[in-house]
C-alpha cells in the first residue's frame, strides 16, 4: 500500500515537471526591435550660474570726516553728475582745533614782529641809511608773513567748520561724481563717517550705476572652460523672469581659477542686451546657456542605444546580421547633448541597431 502511494507521489511530481517545460518552451522568444542612425544637429552646452551686475558701479565717500547731517536722495532714484547727496556736519577733533588755533597765534606774532621790524627800517630807508635791496628783503618778510597768518586762520576754519570762506562748503557737501541710479544708501542721517585717505577706504555713503549697462557674471568648470572663445554669443536666462533670455556676447575668461568644493571653477563675464519691457534689478541670480560646440547633420544615434563593455568600457551597438540575430560593432563617439550622440566611426545609417534595454508593456504597467 506504501509503495503505491508513493509511486503516485512521484508520478504526479514528474507529469509536473513535464507540464511546466511544455509551458516554457510554448513561451515566444522575446522579440527585438531596431532603429537606424540619422542624421541631426547636435549642440553641445554646459550651463554657467553666476548673476547680473552692473557694468560699473560708483562708491560716493566724503572728503572729511564728521556726521552726517541730512541725506537729500532715496535709494532707486534716478540723479545725474553733480547732484546733492548728503550734507556733513564736521564735528572737530579737539586737539587738531588747539593746535590750528596755536598756529594762527604764533603766526601772528610773527606778523606783528615782521611789520615792526619793516616800519623802523622804512624810515631809516626814506632817510638814506639803507639800501633798496635790504628794504626789499624787510618788504618780502613782512609779505609772507601775513601770508603765513592767512594759511593758519584757513586751516583753523577747515578744522572747525570743514571748509574755509564764506561761501564754501565743497568738503561737506556730498555730491554724485557720475550719472546712474541710486542702488543703496548705506549710512543714515546721524551716522559718523570717516573720509577717504592713505590708510582708510572710507565710509561709503552711496552707490551709483548706469542701469542700462549691465553684465552676467559667473563662473565655469576646468573641464570646459577650455572649450570657450571670447565674442561667442550666450543665453542669459534670469531667476525673476519668467520665460525671457537675454542675449549676451562673451567678453572676459578669467586667465587664473579658484579651488571651490574640490573643483577648479573659472570666473566668465559676458555683456548682455537688455529689454526695455523689463526691468533688471543689481544682482538678480543668472544662469548663462553657453554653446560649447555645434555640428550640423552629423550622423548619429539615440544615446539610449548605447552599450558599455563591463570591463573597458568602450562604447558599442548591437547591429542585426540576421532574423533576430545580433553583432556587436565598437563606435568612436563625437559630441552629444544629452538625446543624441555624433557617431564617428564603426556603423553607418543602414545598420539596423538593436533597441536592447526597451520597456515592455507589463514594465510600464508596474511603473504606472
């Protein structure tokens, strides 16, 4: 009883397996189609990211330190050459103010001793005592010593007041030394500022550009930087403008990189063209599309068909020799943008390659 049990365990399992070979060899084969190469333009590009500066931009710094006083413009506002900016209000260091007004004392002395001196010998030279020539030596002292008093009582009123005379005031008024917009106002009525010198740039009270001038500034990679040429023309596309590019003409590649993140990244600067209908603000974020190469009707093939050797990773195809049958062919590839690659050698446009890593049906069901 025990073996016929078990002869019918182990006849069922083997009509089994026959059963699931028969299944198996009624499965077609999987079929593969093919796709010829053509002939395209492809466009290389790499992408720079960087922003919009103005072509110039001023820095307006007062001549002499002290407060400021009032400030007479707004930021955004449009002024020509010479237009008021600010006022500032000297406020004089006490020391540098005693010792202007000890110099106008001393120089007065001096004045007063040079003038005693050229009164006694005028009378001795009306009366023939001296000669013409010291008389004339008397004279230029006292001369330059009144001139001495006038240059110590000038410094005294630029110490006190910042300018001398009654009617000047060119060191305290801040004035625009070049037409453009206001882009910023850093300083507030009441801030202390400090001149431009030898030794200290000075406190910017405003800064001034053409708005109509404006350039992308920004930065590519070693590894393409070598494929640029001044003059070439760009796409300069702005972050808070939707939709518009602007043109733009390659003017500068930096000669020297600078390390960032491990990479070498090359400083570009490019002249754009701007558009009335829009308004380009000082430092809006750009991305610059750059052509790095271009080739017209070049023969070439979906990037997708490509296959890669797992060991030396040179390119190849499979190209049909016959029904469902398959040789591989080595390619000397060109230039690509990422769809399409340029196909230098080892296929032409009659091969018939095969489309190897297609999607089925039940793929596209699962991704769905």
């Amino acid at each position: 009883m025990k073996k016929t049990i078990i002869f019918s365990i182990v006849g069922i399992a083997f009509i089994a397996v026959i059963i699931m070979f028969a299944k198996k060899n009624r499965q077609p084969n999987e079929v593969f189609e093919t796709e010829t190469a053509f002939k395209a333009t492809i466009v290389e590009k790499t992408v720079a990211t960087g922003k919009v500066i103005p072509l110039e931009e001023v820095e307006i710094k007062p001549q002499i330190s002290g407060i400021i006083d009032e400030i007479f413009v707004e930021e955004g506002a449009d002024i020509k050459k010479g237009d008021l900016i600010a006022k500032v209000r000297v406020v004089p260091n006490e020391q540098a103010l005693t010792g202007a007004k000890g110099r106008v004392n001393k120089a007065q002395l001096q004045l007063d001793n040079a003038k005693t001196v050229y009164d006694r010998n005028q009378k001795l030279f009306q009366n023939g005592v001296i000669s013409q020539k010291d008389m004339e030596t008397f004279e230029l002292a006292y001369n330059q010593a009144k001139e001495d008093v006038q240059n110590a009582k000038n410094d005294y009123e630029i110490i006190r007041r910042g300018y001398t005379g009654s009617g000047g005031s060119a060191n305290t008024n801040i004035r625009a030394t070049t037409s453009g917009m206001i882009l910023e106002i850093p300083v507030k009525e009441g801030y202390q500022v400090i001149q431009s010198n030898n030794f200290n740039a000075g406190t910017t009270i405003a800064s001034i550009a053409d708005m109509t001038k404006m350039i992308f500034e920004g930065k590519v990679d070693e590894a393409e930087v070598g494929k640029l040429e001044e003059g070439s023309e760009i796409q300069v596309a702005l972050g808070a403008i939707d939709k518009k590019k602007f043109p733009a003409v390659l003017n500068f590649i930096a000669p020297k990189g600078t390390e960032e993140n491990g990479a070498v990244q090359f400083k570009i600067k490019a002249d754009v063209t701007l558009d009335k209908e829009f308004f380009v603000r000082a430092g809006y974020s750009a991305n610059a599309d750059i052509v790095l190469e271009k080739k017209d009707s070049v023969l070439s093939i979906k990037e997708a068909l490509l296959q890669f050797d797992k060991i030396t990773e040179a390119p190849y195809v499979e190209v049909k020799t016959g029904e469902q049958e398959f040789e591989r062919k080595d390619l000397d590839l060109g230039i690509s943008d990422g769809i399409n690659v340029e196909i230098l050698s080892g296929i032409t446009d009659e091969d018939e390659i095969k489309i190897w890593n297609k999607a089925n049906k039940k793929d596209d069901n699962e991704e769905r």
